[in-house]
C-alpha cells in the first residue's frame, strides 16, 4: 500500500522528475538562437514539483513564467526529486532579454539570453562596399552576392555617370551545361579607381548576350577625406 501512494504521488507531480542530475536555473533552447527561429525555456529546480501548466508573459525584453509548485520529499536514500518544465516561447526580434520563473513555493529563478539577427540570405543579393566607408579619392571596391546556377562569363564592367554608377556581370546561358550546375553564393566585384564624396546609385545589370536584365538596385556613400591635424608646437 505504502508503494502504491508513492507512485500516486508522483503521477501528481506531471513536472517531477529525478533521472538525471537536477539543477536550479534556467536555459534557452536553441543554444544560440536566431531571430524568426522558435524558442523555447527550460527551467529546473531540486525538491519541486510542478503540478500545473506555467503562464507565459512577455514584456519588451522581460519573460515571466509563473510556475505552481509543491515541495517534493526524496522517495529513497540519496533521491533528488526535481522539477522540470519546457515552454515554448516562439519566435523573437533581435535582442537581449530577462527570464523570470516565479515559483509559487520558493525563491523565483533568473536567467537570460540573446537573440541575435538572422544572416542575410544571398538569395536576396547582398551588396558591400569595400572599404566599409569609401573615402573620397580612393579606390572602392563595389561588389554583389547572389544565388547562381551559371557562371559568369566575362570580366564585371563599370559605367558612371554624375552619381549614378551601373555595374554590368555577363554571363552565357545559349547552350544548357551537360551537367547542371547547382544554385550557389557567387560574388562578383567592380573596382572604381576614385570617387568624389557624396551618395552614389548603383545599377547592377545581367547581361546574357546582349539582353540585360536587373539584379538589383543599390546605394552607398562616400565620405570626403578628414583634414590633417596641424602638429603641435
């Protein structure tokens, strides 16, 4: 009879566990996540049990869990009985933020973490220039990363005109490769020997024999050169 109120017992815990080591904190899932991708918080604590399903609150960049428990007693020699629980969390913006699990039975657990920003993608065309920020009267280099199934076939030109510069790839798709080739990141660049400061339109252009077409429409800055300090005397 003893046995079977232990085991009742525990079935009333649905957050009781003691399989594994037990620690009191909290930690985010994935390790290091990524804003668009679902999150979820993982909290345990020794000699709780949690009876009932958590509420969720979410605050700018402060998470409050609010988790009922129940003290738990040891069901044998050297037992941890522990408190552990899941919740789903979804997705989030950028940021640092401040978890809170409020315990109805003892001190709350705190923890934190960061979501970071999703790389871009270079489906979507990745434009730099390099330098970061051009200087006037120096080279810049201009370039363009993007999804390609086909090489390129020719050296990347340039045109500019006023402040309006049209950056030209070109490729050659007439005749289909005996073997495809697969979507992959392909850079192409553009130097321009010098640039005067002021804001700059860039056009990028695919040519495949002679039909243009846009890849994209882009734009930077240069900034003009800071005037050399005078020595002291």
């Amino acid at each position: 009879m003893k046995v079977l109120k232990v085991a009742v017992a525990l079935l009333l815990f649905s957050g009781l566990a003691s399989a594994a080591p037990c620690t009191l904190g909290v930690t985010v899932q994935p390790d290091s996540p990524v804003a668009g991708q679902p999150i979820a918080l993982s909290y345990s604590a020794p000699y709780l049990g949690f009876i009932q399903a958590p509420s969720l609150a979410i605050d700018g960049n402060q998470i409050t869990i609010d988790q009922p428990t129940v003290h738990a007693d040891p069901a044998s020699l050297g037992d941890i009985p522990c408190g552990q629980r899941l919740v789903q969390v979804g997705t989030l913006p950028p940021g640092y933020y401040s978890v809170t699990v409020r315990l109805s039975t003892s001190a709350p657990i705190s923890g934190s973490f960061i979501v970071t920003s999703a790389a871009p993608s270079c489906s979507d065309g990745m434009f730099t220039t390099d330098p970061l920020a051009p200087v006037a009267g120096k080279p810049v280099v201009l370039s363009l990363t993007r999804l390609l199934a086909t090489n390129f076939a020719g050296q990347t030109g340039v045109s500019i005109s006023g402040n309006e510069i049209t950056v030209s790839d070109y490729v050659d798709n007439e005749l289909p490769p005996i073997t495809p080739l697969p979507a992959r990141c392909q850079t192409a660049s553009a130097t321009i020997a010098s640039l005067p400061a002021g804001a700059y339109i860039v056009h990028w252009k695919v040519i495949d024999f002679g039909v243009p077409s846009d890849a994209g429409t882009y734009t930077f800055a240069v900034v003009a050169p800071q005037g050399r300090r005078r020595a002291a005397r």
